[in-house]
C-alpha cells in the first residue's frame, strides 16, 4: 500500500507541477497574439534565427502587458534597442486606450516621407532606431491614434519584418495592425473589475492546492526520512547477512531518490505556483517574464544537476541489485559470507566509483551545452589530447586494467591478508590504480596494480595453520603423536575454537630429522584469517600436555645418550 500512494502521490504532484507550469508559459503567447505558431520559438527571450553569419537576423516578441503581442526581426545588435523603444511607445498608447472611455482605435498606414504627428520623444527614438538600410523600399510605418489624440508612429515596417511574415509588405503591415489592436483590446478587458475578480478567484484556489498537496509531500517525506534513519542504523549493524546488507543498501538508494525527488517536485509546485499567480494579472505578469527570462540558464543548471544525482543514487540502486543477483546465485554458507561480502564491498565500491565518474563527466557537458557552448570542438580537444597523452599513460592504463582483472577475478579484496613482491599485509584499499597493504609493522604499502604480479592469498575462502612441533630423538614418537592428536580433537570440541576449526586437525607425522631432533607436521583448516589464532592456541594448550606427560621440547642437539 505505501508503495501504491508513493506513486499516487508522486503522479499528482508532477501532474500538478506540469499543469502550473503549462498555464505560467501559455499566459505567455497564444497563437492568436503572434499570428503564426509561437511553437517554434526558443524560449525565454521567443528569438529566432532568421539568417545566418556574422549579422545574422533574429526575431523578437515586442511585449505588452507580459504578452507577446507581435515579433519584429532586426540584425542581433540593433534587436533590443529596437524592441524597447517599440514597447515603451506601445505602453503609452496603451495607457491611452485603457483610461478613456469608450476608445476608439485608428491604425493607419503611411508610406516613409509622409506627415509625422508624435506623441512624446519615445515615438522619434523609435524612428531613428529603424536604420535606413533596414527599411524596405516604400516600406509603410504603422501609425496609432486613440481618439481625440493625434496619430503616433510605433514603427517602420522594415524588410526584416515582411522576410518574417513570409508575405508581401502591405500584407505584414495589415497583419501588425490587427495584432496590435487585439492586444490594446485584450489589456482594456483584464483590468476590468469582473476579470481581476476570477483570477484573484483562481490565485485563492491555486493557493489552497498547493497548500493541501504541500502538506501531502511533507508527510510522505517525514516517512521517508524515517525509513531512511532506520536503514542507516541497521547497515551499521555487524550480524546481518550478505543478502541482507544489499537488500537494505538497494532500499535505502530508493528510498533517497524518493526523498529527493519529493522535495524537487514540492520546489517545483511552488515555483510554478507562483508563477502562475504572477501571471494572472497584467500588472504582474511582466515580472514573471523577467524571472523567467534571468531564471533561464540556472534553473537549467540545477535541473541537470539534479538529475544527475538521482541518475547517480538509481545506478547505486542498480548496482546493489545486481549484486545481490550474484550473492544469491552462491550457496552463502556462514564460512563464505564474510568472504563474498568483501568481495561484494569491493566491487561495489568499484563499480560506485566509475558510475560517478561517468554521470559526472554526462553532467558537465550537459551543463556546457546548457549555458550555450559548443561541446564539439571540446570533445575534438579532448580526444586530440588524450591520444598524445596515451603514451606517457601507459602505466595508468596498465593498472586500471590489471585491477580491474584483480576485482573481476576475485583475486583478492578488502580484508584479505595477501603477500606481494614478499610483503604480507592486510588489504586496506583496492582501485583500478592501486592497492594498500597494512603490513605486521602497521606501515601503509601502496603498490601500483600493473606491478602485481605473482599474489599469495592467505585468507581467500578458507585458510590452513601449518604448525611444525620439535620433539627430542629419545622421545616415543608414537606417544607424541598420540598426544598432539588428542590435543587437537578437544580443541576442535571447545565452544570457543569449534567454529574457527573447520575440520579435525590432520597430523602428517615425522617430517624431518633435524638439529633439535625429529619435527613432526600438523595441518588445522580454519576460518579465512583464524590460522594465526589457532596456531597459536594450539601450541599452548599442546606445550601444557607435554609438560604434564614430562615431555620436554628440545632446545638444542642432546648427542648424549640416556644415563646409564
């Protein structure tokens, strides 16, 4: 069930991030106010390409009331001044229709060189930012008057505009007429008492929605973060299982992207929220633009981060997944499983620090891309530098791919004691570069993994005490091995010493004849990294049985014989 209302919960709260932030940008343009498809235009700045090179001409939506009433096309470094001065002069005849009764709207179409009535300085600045060079021949200029006011010229008509519309010049200009007329008209009716009343109507009813969902997403996140608590002081628990351990390192991974991804889209909903509250009024409606417009690139950044984390939490997820496939696919008995869980630990680790490496590598160049660079002459660079880097790299690429058969291989892991190049150590560390031993003196050795080459591996599923015990040439041999024989079945019969001992110990009989006299040979099969402790228990409890039968161990050759 927890499982159903996660998703439940998750599917109305994108639904409802999705709807917010559908209606914040389609309060922005509809097709009716920009006469074609806006559909095609880049957002936010709604600029397109219209030729290419160096003074390449791009469009541009001039703005009233935070809405795209039109698009003018002018060379990159003349648009924005040209966008302004038509917007400020597109704001004062709006503040002239808006504020006298019954208005009544006058469009006329002059050709250049006819009578030019202004209405402020802001009308001239807008005709001497239309270079001459720019406006088509006979171009027409767009003139507007709200009566009794005399008529004002918003712009000229220049050939960039025409090579937009993809019609004539008298078409286009009939066409800017009737869309500046339905966006006047449009700003006279959302100041009407009737329209600010339902849409303060709507902001209450968003309100209250993101209110109740918000509660909602909080409470499923207190029980996440519960979870999340009680997964984390069970992983520091030592009795698990092996399959237990990734079991709840999967569930903790999932249960992190759930987390995180319910903080992003109860972000999101506040966000979109407000957007949406700022564009239901035309006082308001041009701040949302504006933050849209700033907010552009580092929303982009931070949703690419974002990603990436979850993409990086879901490979963790992943990957204790397909551990736990191969745990499982090994009769785990309790000798095995420390083993298999340090072989576990290690290729994890492994496989956690490529998977970060890669979406790390994924998230900067989607980043780049984002803030607008071209990555290719990048990825060209880096392939040009990583071939004349290859050489003097050879040994890097020789230890990550001898490591990388080290781990696959399960030579050795985390926790073994192995001997290299004739030192023994413990396994603290292990890479595609590297391993670190921890030698008897506790000094850290850190060996190159291309250097490794023959490997002695004292703890790989199973290990041996080789115990050799001195015994004089006058001694009953058989009644010494007698002895270390029985020594060694109550040892393997103790509480303490029956798991470490993992069969009876094997007494190989007399191995040598030597200085100190005969050296009998015993072998004890243990647990992996026991052999040390069993040894040395057994040859206590064994020097205490023969001090008892007066059995002495020699110390040094005896050539003389019994007293006589």
């Amino acid at each position: 069930m927890g499982r159903y209302r996660l998703g439940g919960l998750l599917k109305t709260g994108l639904v409802s991030l999705l709807a917010c932030l559908w209606l914040s940008v389609s309060s922005l343009t509809t097709p009716a106010q920009l006469g074609e498809s806006i559909l095609d235009l880049s957002r936010p700045t709604l600029t397109q390409s219209v030729e290419e090179g160096e003074d390449a001409v791009v469009a541009s939506c001039v703005r009233l009331d935070g809405h795209c009433a039109f698009r003018v096309a002018a060379p990159k470094s003349d648009l924005n001044g040209r966008v302004q001065n038509i917007e400020k002069v597109l704001a004062q005849i709006r503040k002239a229709y808006v504020t006298t009764p019954d208005p009544v709207l006058t469009i006329e179409l002059r050709q250049e060189g006819g009578e030019v009535s202004q209405l402020s300085s802001a009308t001239a600045a807008t005709s001497d930012a239309e270079s001459p060079a720019d406006i088509a021949p006979k171009s027409p200029g767009i003139y507007l008057a709200v009566s009794p006011q005399p008529p004002v010229k918003l712009m000229n008509l220049t050939r960039f505009d025409a090579n937009l519309k993809g019609v004539d010049v008298e078409t286009a200009a009939e066409e800017y007429g009737e869309q500046v007329r339905s966006s006047l008209e449009r700003a006279r009716q959302e100041r009407q008492s009737r329209y600010l009343l339902i849409q303060t109507g709507i902001c209450v009813a968003v309100v209250v929605l993101l209110l109740g969902i918000n509660w909602a997403i909080m409470q499923r996140e207190r029980q996440l973060r519960t979870t999340r608590s009680q997964l984390k002081a069970s992983l520091r628990a030592r009795s698990q299982s092996l399959q237990s351990v990734l079991d709840e390192r999967q569930h903790w991974n999932v249960t992190e992207v759930q987390l995180r991804f319910a903080q992003l889209v109860r972000a999101g909903l506040w966000i979109g929220g407000i957007l949406l509250i700022l564009s239901r009024f035309p006082y308001t409606r041009i701040i949302e633009v504006r933050v849209i417009d700033s907010l552009y690139i580092p929303f982009r950044l931070l949703l690419i981060g974002l990603t990436i984390y979850l993409a990086i939490r879901l490979s963790f997820a992943l990957i204790n997944r397909l551990t736990a496939v191969l745990a499982s696919s090994y009769e785990i008995t309790p000798e095995l499983n420390r083993r298999m869980q340090l072989r576990v630990n290690t290729i994890s680790r492994v496989s956690r620090g490529i998977v970060i490496l890669t979406w790390l590598g994924v998230g900067i160049l989607s980043a780049l891309t984002a803030i607008g660079l071209n990555i290719g002459p990048l990825l060209a660079g880096a392939g040009i530098i990583g071939v004349a880097l290859s050489l003097p790299a050879q040994s890097l690429i020789k230890d990550a791919i001898n490591g990388f058969f080290i781990i696959l291989e399960d030579q050795y892991a985390v926790g073994d004691v192995i001997t290299v190049h004739g030192i023994r150590g413990l396994v603290e560390n292990i890479n595609l570069r590297i391993t670190q031993l921890r030698d008897e003196e506790g000094r850290l050795v850190t060996i190159p993994n291309s250097e490794i080459g023959v490997i002695a591996n004292h703890s790989s599923n199973w290990s041996q005490a080789d115990v050799y015990i001195p015994i004089s040439y006058h001694t009953d041999v058989d009644k010494v091995l007698d002895l270390i024989q029985k020594t060694g079945l109550e040892m393997k019969a103790s509480d303490r010493w029956h798991d470490a001992m993992l069969v009876e110990p094997e007494v190989l009989g007399v191995e040598d004849f030597g200085e100190r006299g005969l050296t009998i040979r015993v072998w004890i099969k243990t647990q992996p990294l026991k052999q040390w402790d069993v040894a040395r228990e057994y040859r206590r409890r064994l020097k205490v049985v023969l001090d008892a039968e007066g059995i002495v161990i020699p110390a040094h050759i005896d050539f003389k014989s019994p007293a006589s």
